[in-house]
C-alpha cells in the first residue's frame, strides 16, 4: 500500500536523498576531535538541546506509528503511552538526575559500578548491549516500513540505507554532532505530526463530527486500553527511562547537575502534546478511514496532502528513524568500549578514538544481519524493555538505600530477573501478568530477601 502519487514520489524521493545529504555533511562539519567529545559532547551541551535529544531518543518512529495505531483500536487513552513518558520524565529530574550526574559517570553501568562493583557493572552493561541492539533492530524495520510504505521501496533496501544513513551520522561525530543533528531531526518530526494533525482536523471538519460518529469510549481517559494496560505503560516507562543508556548518557553532556536537571524537565514539556497530538490522528483515522489496517493509521494522510506537506512530513517521520538509530548505536559504542575495551586494553586517546569510530561501524551495519529473521527477534524488544525496568529497580536501590549494598545480592537479582522473565515471556506471560510486572517485582523480592539474610548472617 503506497499512499503517494508516483509524481509525488520522486519529488519526495529527490528531497529525502538531500536532506540525508545535507545532514550527513553538517554531522562531518560538528563532529568531536577527542573521544570525550564523542562520548559526551565535552559536556557543553545546552541544556534544552540536551532536553529534545532525550524526548526524541525516547519517542521514535515506532511511537509516532504505534500510537496512532493504538488510539485507532482503543481511542484517545493510547496517548497515555507518551504520557506515560512525561511522566517518567518529570520523575526522572526530581529523583535521579543530580545523583547519576553525581557519579561523574556517563554509563548507567559505570554508575552501579560505584556502589557494587565491576561485576554488577558487567552485568548490567550486557543487559543493556543486549537491549539496545533489540531496540536498534525494531526501529531499522519500523524505519524500512516507512520508506516501503511511502516510496514503495523494497524492505531490504530501505534498511540498508537506513543502516548505511544513521551509521555516518553517529560513526563520524559521536555526541558532539548527534546532539545538533538531533535538533534538526527533532524540530522536521515535530512538524510532521502538526501537520498531519491539522491535514486530519481539515478531513474531519472538526473533532466535534468525529466525536458523534464513533463510541464514547473513543474520548474517555481509559476507553478501551484499560486501567491496568495505562498502569503497565506507567511503571515500564519510568522504569526504563531510569535505565535507559542514551538518556544517561545524553544527561552527562550538560555542564552541570542543574542544567541535566531542566533537560528532564524539558524533555516532559515537549512529550506531552506530542502524545496527544498522535493519538488525535489515530482517532480521526478511524472515523475518515474505517476499514484501512490500524497500521497505517498515520501514514494514510500523507496522499491527502499538497506536495510541500507530504516532503516535509516523509522527512519528518525519517528523522524520528535517525534519531533512535544514532542515540541506540552510540549507546552501546560507550557501553562496550567504557565498560569492556578500555579497562582491558588501557589505550591512548588517539587509539581509543580510532578503535570507537570503528565499533561504531560495526554496531551500526550488524542489525542487517538478522533483517531475514526480523519476525522472531522483533517480538524480544518488548522483552528486552521489561529488563530496562529491573536495571532501574537495581539503580533506584544504589542510590537511596545504602543498606542494600551486596554486590552478591545485585548480581542474583538481576541474573534471576533475566532467567524468570525470559522464562515467563516465553510461556506467553502466563495468568494475565505481564512480564514488566515481573521484572519489575522480582529483583526487589530478591533484593530484600538476599539483605534480610545478610543481616542474619553477621548476627
């Protein structure tokens, strides 16, 4: 299914190839000279680019399509799965900011490591490689899906290019260059969604005529996602923006405690209309276009649109790809090389740079090793986002409970969270509980139970 007209096409075609082009230079143009500079900015990052970068990091193509898919299905309460950002967000300034900043590390592994040890660290770091990969691979197809859907280009070519696009951006500059052309892509997605929601509101003649023509349910706060399903998006939410590697990662390149601070806090203010915005074309795609698969709930008001609107938009919705694309590969770059490559190799700056820009190269074209078998591995992201939540669970602890400080017990419960959860996701989430439940629940048990038999045993 092509929405455009193949006129339309090519001029959107001939636009996307320059904007790649021009961003590509401008990343060459911005890009670090030293592996602090490609690791952290050099910490001279603003604070409100800092803000965008980790709103947009954390809301790509998978929240701009998926959302409105949802809100198709189950009404205007699918927005509360950026909300649920927003949440997290605000959460994420008040509580955590200034002591992971604190640290002086820009690893969430590295910042465990202060309070368990070099093993935790490992641990928690290859969970997170783990994860990141599965995200990177989900948004290279969802990012191929729209190029397939938009130009009619075949799947394997479009993540090629993606793969090819997003590598250059982040190999060459690190975070020097992908804070600026993250604000690039930033401000072109957040004109898309505007302007697809204005191109639905003109459709639709008004909310008012869409509110007569579908169920209640459709404007209610839960309509049909469910209390439970909100609470779940909720809890995975603030849990893995806790965790999540960019966002640390982003957060340690502002000069100082107080600017990561109102990066969170910015990051908040830009997620919450955004959600509400794409569940408001979900919905109004469900009253124009009944009977279109709820997939394409977004991308059917692109051959609704003049040719201006519909370049800026295809740009758009591509920028949301690069974004997640470069922000997950840098993050497993500085996992592998602060965690694994530097402490067992001890290199010179130049070396370490040069060994960087190589492994990101490598971590930027792997995903194209598994795009054949993308349907059994895509289903592990969901998984692989409920174990955010126990690194979370195992952060929060470090930080605010200083009696839990076993590395033993750290380690068991986040060993044991990523057996029982890989277990109870591949059972099929048995009984109606969720896996985040489960990550979520289990490292605290474990937690508690390994501390209480501490102290027992130094009695």
């Amino acid at each position: 299914m092509t929405f455009m007209r193949h006129s339309m096409a090519m001029i959107v075609l001939v636009a996307v190839a320059c904007y790649i082009i021009v961003t590509a230079w401008l990343s060459y143009r911005w890009r670090g000279n030293s592996n602090e500079d490609f690791m952290q900015g050099g910490r001279q990052i603003s604070f409100i680019v800092v803000g965008i970068m980790i709103f947009s990091n954390y809301n790509g193509i998978m929240a701009i399509i998926g959302t409105p898919q949802r809100a198709f299905t189950g009404g205007l309460a699918a927005s509360w799965s950026l909300i649920a950002a927003g949440i997290g967000f605000f959460l994420y300034g008040l509580f955590f900011v200034k002591r992971l900043y604190g640290t002086g590390s820009f690893t969430i592994s590295g910042a465990i490591r202060k309070k368990y040890g070099r093993s935790t660290q490992l641990i928690v770091s290859l969970i997170m490689i783990y994860a990141m990969l599965m995200l990177n691979l989900n948004t290279y197809i969802s990012g191929a899906s729209v190029l397939h859907e938009i130009l009619g280009t075949k799947l394997p070519l479009a993540m090629m290019l993606i793969a090819v696009v997003s590598t250059i951006y982040f190999s060459i500059g690190g975070m020097k260059s992908v804070a600026r052309t993250t604000l690039i892509h930033t401000v072109m997605k957040y004109l898309c969604v505007l302007i697809i929601a204005v191109v639905a509101w003109r459709m639709a003649h008004g909310i008012h005529r869409v509110s007569i023509g579908l169920s209640h349910y459709y404007f209610t706060v839960t309509g049909k996602v469910g209390v439970g399903t909100i609470i779940g998006w909720i809890l995975t939410s603030v849990g893995a923006i806790f965790s999540t590697q960019t966002i640390a990662q982003a957060i340690a390149s502002t000069s100082n405690a107080r600017n990561a601070q109102r990066a969170a806090y910015s990051a908040c203010l830009l997620v919450l209309p955004f959600g509400i915005l794409l569940g408001m074309i979900g919905v109004i795609a469900r009253f124009l276009f009944p009977r279109i698969n709820p997939l394409y709930a977004l991308p059917v008001f692109l051959g609704h649109m003049n040719t201006i609107a519909a370049v800026i938009c295809s740009i758009g919705l591509l920028a949301g790809v690069f974004v997640g694309v470069s922000s997950c590969g840098l993050a497993v770059v500085a996992l592998f090389i602060n965690d694994f490559y530097i402490p067992h190799c001890h290199p010179q700056p130049d070396k370490q740079l040069r060994v960087t820009r190589i492994t990101s190269i490598i971590v930027g074209l792997l995903p194209l090793v598994f795009m054949f078998y993308v349907p059994n591995i895509l289903a592990l992201s969901f998984f692989a986002k409920a174990l955010r939540v126990s690194i979370a669970i195992v952060a929060v602890m470090a930080f605010y409970l200083p009696t839990f400080n076993s590395t033993k017990v750290a380690n068991a419960a986040l060993i044991g969270t990523t057996v029982l959860t890989t277990v109870w996701f591949i059972l099929g989430n048995p009984f109606g509980i969720n896996d985040t439940y489960i990550a979520l629940i289990t490292p605290m048990i474990v937690m508690v139970i390994g501390n209480m038999f501490k102290r027992f045993a130094t009695r």
